[in-house]
C-alpha cells in the first residue's frame, strides 16, 4: 500500500489491529463490546471469513467492501466473486476500482445484523455497534443496503443531517439514493439492538 491510503486511513480515525486494518467508530462503541472484525486486503479472490452483504438478481452473493478513492475518500462498497474490481459510487457516479480495496472479514459472522431503518430515524438506533465503511469529506460513512434493480446492494449511509442523507449506491452508471434502508451493525453476544425504543 502507498502512503497515501494509509494517510487517509488515519484521518478516518482508524485503529490498527492484526496484520489488516480494523477500525472502530470510537463514539458509537459499548467499551465492553470488542467487535471481532477486520478488513483484508482484497486480492481478486473472496476470502472464506468475507461477510456476505447482498446478492444479484441472478443469485452471486456480493460481499462488503471498502475502496480508496483518490481525492474522495475512504467508501464502502461491493465485490462480487471472481471479478477483480470492487464497485463503489461518489459524486453521482458509479466506479470500480482494482487497487486499494479491501473486504470485510470476521471469525464471528452471526454477529453481524442488518437492521432494517428509516435516514431520518438513524440516531434511534441504540446500544449497538453500526459498522462504519469509511469517510467522505468530513462526514464517517456506515455500511447499508437496499434493494437496487432486483439486486440487493451495498453503498454507503450519510447521517440524517448530512445535506446527501440517506443510503447511496452504485446503480447502473450512476448513484441511487434510498431514504429506507438496512444498516450493517455488529451485536456483542451481551447486547440486543433496541430500534425505536419507547
């Protein structure tokens, strides 16, 4: 890796553990809870511990993935097995990168949750871990999906009072937006997701 990436890696506010990148949203983590995940250099092959995120029209599971892309950041986004490129989207277009892509991994998948959600509802969801994909500008990114063309897709989740709120992904040549959504989120064994407590 050049030192570019990991430049930006450490803007993100990411903590080093392993021999791979694993990184923590500092402000949003149970400092009892340890999440068991990492993210591995993606080298055109899925590793056996990737997490699975979504799935083509035509049954290919796509697997969570985060790209650098130079002078936009650090975004989540997809690939999809036996292609060598991740796809990932920003400033209204889809792109595809081959070099500094890396895929989520994790020895405890079950831990894993999607939480189905609302942009404008995000902040109500408590006591868990939302998984964060990277940072755009400014803003920390988390991980969702939605539902794309008969494809449930992966892209990146701005909060609720972000001017581009919402879920974006990469759709055809373009970006998507949906105010609806799942959000990646990591459960510790001792913890339950609360959405919309009374």
């Amino acid at each position: 890796m050049d030192f570019t990436f990991y430049f930006v890696l450490a803007l993100v506010n990411l903590a080093w553990c392993r021999e791979e990148v694993c990184f923590r949203d500092i402000s949003n983590i149970d400092t009892s809870c340890h999440p068991d995940y990492y993210w591995r250099d993606f080298k055109d092959r899925i590793p056996p511990d990737a997490i699975e995120g979504g799935m083509t029209a035509s049954g290919t599971p796509i697997y969570v993935a985060q790209v650098y892309i130079y002078k936009i950041g650090l975004l989540p986004g997809m690939v999809f097995p036996n292609k060598p490129n991740a796809v990932t989207n920003a400033h209204g277009k889809k792109m595809e990168s081959a070099t500094d892509v890396k895929v989520l991994c994790s020895t405890n998948k079950n831990n894993f949750k999607w939480v189905p959600t609302k942009s404008e509802e995000l902040n109500l969801l408590t006591n868990t871990h939302l998984v964060v994909g990277g940072k755009e500008g400014v803003e920390l990114l988390y991980v969702g999906r939605a539902l794309d063309d008969g494809s449930t897709v992966l892209g990146k989740i701005f909060k609720h009072n972000f001017p581009y709120r919402g879920l974006w992904v990469p759709s055809q040549a373009r970006e998507a937006n949906y105010l609806h959504y799942e959000i990646l989120t990591y459960v510790c064994p001792t913890n339950k997701v609360i959405v919309n407590p009374e």
